[in-house]
C-alpha cells in the first residue's frame, strides 16, 4: 500500500510540473502541445551535463533547455504569428529528433548520466507546493490578474494598457521552467536517458490541465489520478483483476480515453480560456 | 522573416558542428543515400509513398481548417483493420475488402474528433493526439495478443499470401517500383479535383477559409467538419492499408514510424493545392531514405526530424506573410 | 489637438483637424456615421498614431501616444462603442486591470475604493461576480468606474448611451457633470442632438473627416446644429420623392413572423413574440440601438439560429424548421452585418466569392458541379452593378478597399433574382453616392414584387429611403402609429422603450 503511494506521487510528479507549465502558457493564451518536447528535451540535457556539471549545473542547464524551446514557440507565435498547434508540432520534432541527435553524439558512455545526488524527493515536493504557488499567483498578484486577462481577451487587455506580448513572454518563461523541472525529474526516476523517454507524458501533462478545466489545483488532481493509475499498472502486472487479466495498454489508454470524454462534454462545462490561441 | 531563416540554418549548422559532423558531407550523404542510385531512389519512393497518401489525408482536412493530427492513429487502424480481413479472406477479395475496411476504419477513428469538434467545439489537435496514443496501445494489444503469428517471438501478425498484396510495377531487387505510388497519384488527382470542381469541395474550402461567411452561405460548417474529417481519416486509413499491402506484408508494432507527425508537415508545405502534395511527399521521402544513410555515417537520424520541424516553422511563418501582405 | 491627419490606404478619414477641449467642461463631438469621430478619439488615446498634426495636453507636453499605455499614463481613458470589459474575469478584476497598484494585489483595500467609487457616482455592484452577468448598462458604468479607478484627467466616451435606457441616461451624464464640476474633462462623442443640447458646455461639428465648426452650446439650438451635421448641400436636398410615396403594389406575403422567440448567445430570450409581416414590394427599415435584437431576427429568418417558439413564413410556406440552404433556394438573399466575418473571403478571388450563397443555384453549378465559366460572367455582372473598383476577377478579394468590398456583396445580392432581401446595415462603408445606388436598386426590386427588410441604426437613413419603418427594442418589435409613421422623434421614442 505505502509503495503504491509512494510509486504514485514519483509517477505524477512529472505530470504535475508539465501540467504547470501548460497552465501559465495556455492561460496567458498560448496553445502549447510542445510541453512533450521541452521535456524531453530537459530529459536529455541534464542526462548529457550530470557528468561535467554536477546534479545541480545538470538540472540548471536542463531548464534552460527547456527554457529555450519555449521562448522559440513564443517567438514564433508571438512574433511570427505561427499558427500555436504548429509550431508545438515543430518544438516537439525538434525536442524529438535534437535529443537523438545530442545523445547520439555527445554521450558518454562511460558515465551512465544519472543525477542520482538530486533526490527524487525534491521534485515530488516541488510538484506538490507549485500547483498551489501558482492559484494563488493567479488570484492574488498582479502579474497572476493579467495572465488571466490576456488569456481571456487580448485586445481588450491591450486597451487596458496591458501588453500581451510580455506577458506571455514570461508565461512561457515559466512554461520553460516547468517542463525542465518535469524532465529533470524523469531523468533523476530513472537513472539514463534513452530515446523518446517521456513517451506522450506532456500530452498528459496536457490533457490533465483540460480536465482541471485550466485551473491549477484541479489539474493537479487530474495528475495525481493519472500518475495513480500508472503506478496500479506497475503494481498488477501480470495479476489477474476481476478474474481477467487486462492488457497493460489499457490501463495506458486510460487518461486519454477520460480525456477524450471530458472533451466531449460529458464532464461538466467547457472552461476553455476565450483567448487561447488569438494574436 | 530572413532572421526566422538564418536562424534555423544557424541552429543547424551549429548542432553538426557542436557534435564534431561535418554540415557539408553531412548534406552529401543525404543526397547521395536518397538520390544517388537507382536503389537510393526506389527505396526514397518506398518512403514517399505512405507521406503522399497520409499527406493527402491531412491537406484535405487543413483545407476545412482542421488540423488531423491524428493521422497516425488513423493510419494504425486502417493497417490493422485490413491486414486482419486479409488474413481471414487471402486473394484478390480480401484485397478489396481489406481497402474497404482499412478505410472505414480509419473514418471510424476520425469520427470521436470530428464530432468533438462540430458539436462541442473541443479542439481536434487535443482529441486526436488522445486518440492517437490510444491507437497505438490498441493496435499494440492487438499485435500481442489475438492477432499475433505464435510462430514469432515478436508482436507481429503472419505474412500475407503474395494474392492479396498490391503488384509491383517494376520488380528486380533491389529496385522496386509498387503500384501504390501510382495509386497514391491517382487519389491526389481525385482530391485535387474534387476539390476544384465540386460543390462540395467549394463548400469544405469555405468553411475552412471563413466559418462565418459559409454559414451565411447556408452552409452547415458542422456536416462539413464532420464529412472532412471522416474523410480525411478514411484517406490515412487507405495509407495503413497501401503500407501493409504494398511494403510490409504483415503488421506489427511500431509500423509507423511516427508518418503521421511528418504528413503534417507536407500537407502544410503543400501550400494551396493538392497536387503540391506530391513535390512535398517527395522532400519528406529524401529525408526520411537520406537520414538512414546518414546514420551509417554515425550521424544520429534525429537531425532530420529537427530538420523537419524547422521546416515546419518557416514554411509556417512564411505563409502568414502571404497572407498578411494580401490584406 | 492639432492638424490632425488620418488616412487609411487610399481613404482620408480625418483632414487637419483641430480639436481644443478646455478643462473641466463636457465637451461634445458630433457627426454623421463615419465623419471621422471615432478615429479622432482613438488618436487620442493612442490606438493608433496620427499621419500628421499633434497632440497638446495641458502640461504643454506635445505627446504622439504611440499605445494606449502611454495615453492611460497621461491620465486619458476611453470608453468605447464595443465593451472592454472582460467576461471572464470578475468585475473587481476588470476594474483595477492595468492598474493595480502592486504587485501583490490589496484585494479588500481595493474593494473599500471601489466601493467609495461607486457610491459617489451612485452605482452598485456585486464585486466579485464575473463580469459576464452584467447588463449592457451595468457593463457601461463599470467602464466609467474604470476612468475613475486611473483618476483619468481627460475621459473620452464614445457613443456612452446607445445601449442605456433614458433613466440610465440621464443618471449617467448627471454624473457626468459632476465630474466634470470636479474638474475632469468629459469628450462625448455622439450623434444624438438632445445629449448635446442638455448636457455640454461645447460642441465640435465633424463632417466628412473635416472640422465643421465648434461653439458654445449656449450659442446655438439642435436645428443649426444638425444643419451643420449634414451639411447645406444634402440637408437642402428634399427625399427621394419615391420614398415617401406608396409604392407602387403591395403584394402577397413575402414574410411572416408569427410569436417568435428566439434565445440570444447568453441564454435570454433575444426576440420576444415578434410578429411582423412583409409584402411584396415593400422595402421595411428596422430601427433601434444595436443589440436590440436585430441580428437574432436576421439569423433566424436565414435559419441560422433555431426559433425556440414561433413560426417563420416564406412567401407563404412554413419556413421554421427548413435549412439555411434550401431558404435561400426560396429566393432569401443577405447582405450581412459583419462583411469581413460573414460576407466574403479575403483570400479567395472576386469570382470565387461571387458564387458564396449561390454556390448550390443554377448556373453556378449543376449536379454538383462548379461552372466556372458561367461563375466568370456571374462575378463580372456582380462587380459591374455597383461599379466595383477591382484591378481583375481573379484577384483576392482582400486586393479590394472594404467600400468596394460592399458594392460586391450588395450587388451579389441584389442581382441574384431575390424574393426577399435581409440587409443588415448596407451602407456601411459606403459614401453617399454609394449608399443612394444601394438603396435604389433594392428600391427596383422591390418594385419588381420582391420585397426587403433593412436594419440601421442610423435613423434617418431609414427615414430617408424605406417605405415603412418599425422600431426593435429589447427583442420585440414596436409599429409606430400611422400618423407618425416617419415621425423622427416618435420612433425614436419606440427604439428606446418609451412607448
């Protein structure tokens, strides 16, 4: 029982800071499918500098990475206009092929990349306080009260004085330092990198904030109730429930079929934020 | 817009050099391993042709303004749908058959996402990325369990008997010529002037390009939504079924190596028209045969996908310009 | 403000003009639709900047506001026509964006302020509703509310009434002038005289995009007035004698609403028991302030938008439950409001949009098929019937200035054979010429048995070209009694509510 906690909360923990980092890109209005790809991209980067850096050069220059695929999708949806699905598509081809590219040729196989002096621990309380750091941001600051404006309507935001270009700027910005946490933190569970390591967790990451309705707090539970059912998974494999035994792939399929429900609006009212996706 | 350029060849350039690979023999090997002989080019062909169908697929749907990006699960289904009446029915019928049921399955999978969005306006790019990892799995438990050959270790179907697969055109090892690229040609002729020449296809292209205006038209944007995406998803699942008849024989997991993403990225460099399809396919399939050969170089093949989705990028940005400038 | 110019492409909305407001009076701007007010006021407050000419405030600063920021920093606010505020957010939230005070927002000092705020100018509100619960007039004070919370120095209210009954009228330019009194200048821009007459110290007269005149409200009366407003030479100009005439048959029922209820984006009842009638050869205006109800009664006679009670005729047929497509088979034409949005596609080639609505009608297309040479001559006779000044068919239409882009819609209309013309402020765009051809044509038609209902909230071009006029307000429809019939004051009486 404590170890199905345990596996849980190491298991969301991802989720949850991808999770954050969509919440202050899509509620400043920037549609971000790319969390995958900056994720991954961290994965990498913290694997490849563990060696020459330490854990916390590692896990710095990871964000950093990350950090840098966000502010290229802000670039090009802020600046060049690209439509926001499209250029998400790009960062993650990029996160996607760049880190098979940098791994391929700049590791070192004498080191295996882990960062096992930064405790997993650490992340996991991470990902429990941000959620909460983040809805009160939201409601009590200033910054947090513009987010939401510009996320909701652009040009009347503008008129207000308020220029969406800088908000969403640092919105990514932390989107950037979200997803690197995110990737650290896989990265330091896992012990190595390997080729397309995250396997679709930004898409859940993704997919839990849909279902929080883009609040913080509930899409953290959407998280942990993911993160629950990876570690179930984990813990029944091979044990028959019910008196059958179910494909692994089905547990797996899971958070996308709720999802795909909660879309379908069979689980309460579309939040969805007005301005998501608008110059 | 120069700066978006430079800066995508820049990153580039600067990724090779950074890993110790030269850019210009890098660019030499790729050209060489896709184009250089007769060989290089039937195999580039080979990877073009599930790019041009799928790519297909996702023109028509961006021409209604929906982004299918679930054209790899699409793709899943048709293959897997077809390969299992193919198994059950060999020969010619089964052939047939086979089509058909890879293309409705394919549908079939558009349809949650096509429903999402024409009813509860839930974003497509969100649905279909849901339903292409459920795909996957699928597929996968399918492959492993009921379906799978017990003569393999690995979750794979049996071969087809030579009957039900698609002819070659030109046959002699290691150049082949498949009929499904003549194929894969033919439906982009379809779509093209479907398109062009069709009420209907007026109407899909309008509520792409203006929701607003077609309603007003009396068009019903949500039929439309629905048929494009049902039809895009039918059109990426005949590309299953043309990879599982024409190249592979059998289907196993992992199929696809991720053609859904990279048929997004020719139906967006297609531009305008169908037929832009094919010289877009074509780039892709150079890429996709030259990053092997790079491979042998010890160059990892990820440099390509960076490269395609930079491309991606400034193919994007491009367009806006143009778009922009009009107005 | 001085010798401001303003062109957009080959259009000069504003020539040199000057404005000097003094402080502490309510200063009003008046004119025509499209005379060059609201562009004025944006330069202002720095939507955009000016093409020539200068901005003074009265710290002898000469500013050219190259964002709204800069303007709000100089202590300028507007209010404008379409609402800023924010559904989403709550009405504290709305109020204090872009002027917080902190970076750590003093949620319960900001509510005792704003509350101050509304007690003094009389106002009351649940703070931390959302905002998207407010009524048109409720959405209208919070606005002002907002210029207080920035201690504006210089407020711009654009059009601040359209949507308020007089009681709220009234309340709110009593407020006004006590603002004012206070030592804030108010600039209020409207075309409504008796604002003016009753409530400002002064009046800029703006025709054209030229400055007309301006005096002091003492010195002059609402006749002279609005004899400057038009000008001399189309306010001498008697109507169309046509117009005022009977026309020449009215036929069978082209339209027939009967009880028809139709619900609005928010869930209320937007139409309420409508029953209106329209023959053939009758040319009805609708007149009323915007979001009376006029778009729900244009979509759902286009069968856009499903008529939750009721039924809709078309020349006599039960129409209400028949698609869009098949209406417009029956001969139903629309020249729609919203012609970026709803009536073309700006990318798409002059013959490509000919065919938008048409594109299931013969010869367009037969059996499913695109003519595209019969399409061809259809968009040359379609841009010739107005005269659209195009540089060829095959161009985007985005090539084309939106006036031109007008003509083409209205003559896509028009020349399609219609039985019943739905026209949704055709004029837009247009200048007097243009608007006079419009009119005209739709007036032809008419008189060949169609019939057309037109919608404006410009009053006295529905006085000026239609047969008949009704007044929408708040979702019903009000017949003005047959001795005023194009009695000015009268339906304007109806379009507020005053019955």
């Amino acid at each position: 029982m404590f170890e199905l906690l345990t596996l849980t909360i190491v298991l969301s923990a991802p989720l949850i800071l991808g999770a954050m980092g969509g919440f202050t890109s899509e509620r400043s209005g920037v549609i971000n499918i790319g969390l995958e790809g900056m994720m991954l991209m961290s994965a990498c980067v913290t694997a490849l500098a563990a060696a020459k850096f330490g854990p916390v050069g590692a896990v710095g220059l990871g964000i950093a990475s990350a950090t840098v695929l966000s502010l290229l999708h802000w670039l090009a949806t802020q600046v060049y206009r690209i439509d926001h699905v499209i250029s998400g598509m790009a960062i993650n081809a990029i996160g996607a092929g760049g880190t098979n590219f940098l791994y391929g040729k700049l590791s070192d196989p004498s080191h295996n990349g882990s960062i096992s002096h930064v405790p997993v621990a650490l992340f996991s309380w991470l990902a429990f306080f941000v959620p909460v750091i983040l809805w009160a941001y939201a409601r009590w600051t200033r910054g947090g009260l513009r987010m939401l404006a510009v996320g909701s309507d652009p040009d009347k935001a503008r008129l207000m004085g308020v220029q969406p270009l800088r908000v969403r700027f640092f919105g990514l910005l932390a989107t950037g330092l979200f997803t690197g946490l995110a990737g650290s933190q896989l990265l330091a569970y896992t012990g190595n990198f390997t080729d397309n390591m995250t396997a679709g967790r930004g898409y859940i990451a993704l997919a839990a904030l849909i279902l929080g309705g883009w609040r913080p707090v509930p899409a953290f539970l959407a998280c942990l109730a993911f993160g629950f059912f990876s570690a179930l998974r984990i813990q029944l494999q091979g044990t028959a429930l019910m008196g059958a035994q179910l494909p692994s792939e089905a547990w797996a399929s899971l958070p996308y079929l709720v999802t795909i429900i909660a879309l379908a609006g069979f689980l309460g009212k579309n939040r969805t934020p007005a301005g998501l996706g608008k110059p | 817009m120069v700066l978006l350029i430079v800066g995508a060849l820049a990153l580039l350039a600067g990724l090779m050099i950074l890993s110790g690979a030269s850019p210009l023999g890098s660019l030499v090997t790729l050209l060489k391993g896709s184009l250089g002989t007769p060989a290089a080019i039937s195999g580039t062909l080979r990877e073009t042709t599930p790019l041009l169908i799928l790519g297909l697929a996702v023109f028509l749907a961006l021409r209604a303004g929906l982004f299918n990006i679930g054209a790899e699960g699409q793709f899943l289904l048709g293959a897997v749908a077809c390969t299992w009446v193919n198994l059950r029915i060999p020969g010619f019928g089964g052939l047939i058959l086979g089509t058909l049921a890879g293309a409705i399955a394919g549908a079939l999978w558009a349809l949650p996402a096509g429903l999402i969005k024409a009813y509860r306006n839930g974003h497509e790019v969100i649905t279909t990325i849901m339903l292409n990892s459920v795909a996957v799995y699928l597929t996968t438990a399918l492959v492993a369990g009921p379906m799978k050959d017990p003569k393999q270790d690995s979750p794979t179907t049996a071969d087809l008997v030579a009957g039900s697969r698609l002819p070659w055109l030109y046959d002699h090892a290691p150049v082949q010529l498949s009929s499904a690229l003549l194929l894969g040609l033919i439906l982009t002729a379809l779509v093209a002037l479907w398109l062009r020449k069709t009420v209907a296809g007026y109407e899909l292209q309008a509520v792409g390009a203006s929701p607003g205006a077609a309603k007003y038209a009396g068009i019903d944007n949500r039929r439309v939504v629905l048929a494009a995406m049902c039809s895009s998803g039918a059109i990426a699942g005949i590309a299953g079924v043309v990879q599982v008849l024409a190249y592979e024989g059998r289907f196993y997991a992992g199929i696809s190596p991720g053609y859904g993403f990279d048929a997004l990225g020719v139906a967006l460099l297609a531009g305008g028209s169908a037929w832009g399809v094919i010289p877009a396919s074509l780039l892709f399939g150079v890429l996709a045969k030259g990053g092997t050969s790079l491979q042998l170089d010890e160059v990892p093949k990820g440099i390509t996908t960076v490269v395609l989705g930079l491309i991606i990028l400034v193919a994007a940005a491009l367009r806006y310009r143009k778009v922009s400038t009009d107005v | 403000m001085t010798g401001i110019t303003k062109r957009f492409g080959a259009v000069t909305a504003l020539d040199r003009v000057d404005l000097q407001v003094a402080s502490g009076t309510l200063h009003a701007v008046v004119g025509e639709n499209g005379a060059g007010k609201t562009t004025l006021m944006r330069i202002l407050y720095g939507v955009f900047g000016p093409d020539e000419g200068t901005v003074k405030l009265s710290n002898d600063q000469v500013r050219s506001f190259k964002t709204s920021r800069d303007a709000i920093a100089a202590g300028i606010g507007m209010v404008s026509q379409h609402y800023g505020i924010i559904p989403a957010l709550s009405c504290l939230q709305n109020l204090i964006l872009g002027a917080e005070g902190g970076a750590i927002l003093d949620i319960r000092s900001a509510e005792t302020r704003a509350q101050t705020l509304a007690t003094r100018m009389g106002f009351e509100f649940d703070w931390h509703q959302d905002a998207s619960t407010l009524s048109p007039a409720g959405a209208q004070k919070l606005e002002i509310l907002k210029l207080l919370w920035r201690e504006a120095k210089i407020m711009i209210l654009d059009e601040p009434t359209a949507m308020l009954s007089p009681a709220d009228s009234d309340a709110l330019f009593q407020s006004m002038r006590k603002l004012a009194s206070e030592g804030a200048t108010v600039i209020l821009v409207t075309h409504r005289l008796p604002e003016v007459m009753d409530h400002c110290s002064r009046v800029t007269v703006l025709r054209g995009g030229k400055l007309i005149e301006t005096k002091d409200v003492a010195d002059t009366d609402a006749k002279r007035l609005a004899a400057l407003i038009i000008g001399s030479s189309s306010a001498s100009a008697a109507p169309p004698s046509d117009a005022i005439a009977p026309p020449a048959e009215i036929g069978a029922p082209m339209l027939e609403l009967k009880d028809l209820v139709v619900r609005g984006v928010r869930g209320e009842d937007a139409l309420k028991q409508v029953n209106l009638n329209v023959r053939a050869g009758e040319l009805l205006g609708i007149a009323g302030v915007d979001g009376s109800g006029q778009r729900e009664l244009f979509q759902s006679i286009l069968g856009l938008v499903r008529a939750k009670e009721g039924q809709i005729l078309l020349g006599g047929q039960d129409s209400t439950k028949l698609k869009a497509i098949d209406r417009i088979r029956l001969g139903l034409r629309a020249i729609p409001e919203d012609r970026h949005e709803e009536a073309v596609i700006e990318e798409w080639s002059l013959e490509q949009n000919s065919a938008l609505g048409l594109q299931r009608l013969e010869p367009l297309s037969t059996k499913g098929l695109v003519n595209t040479s019969a399409r061809a001559d259809w968009a040359a006779k379609v841009a010739a019937k107005f005269n659209t000044k195009h540089g060829g068919l095959k161009l985007p239409m985005g090539s084309l200035s939106g006036g031109n882009q007008q003509r083409f819609v209205a003559g896509r209309a028009i020349e399609s054979q219609p039985k019943l013309i739905l026209a949704f402020q055709p004029a837009r765009g247009l200048d007097i010429r243009g608007t006079a051809d419009v009119y005209a044509a739709i007036r032809e038609r008419c008189r060949e048995g169609a019939a057309a209902i037109v919608v404006s909230f410009d009053l006295d071009e529905l006085i000026e070209n239609c047969d008949r006029i009704v007044a929408m307000n708040h979702g019903r429809i009000h017949q003005p009694s047959a001795n005023e019939s194009r009695d000015r004051d009268a339906i304007g009486r109806l379009m507020v509510g005053a019955v």
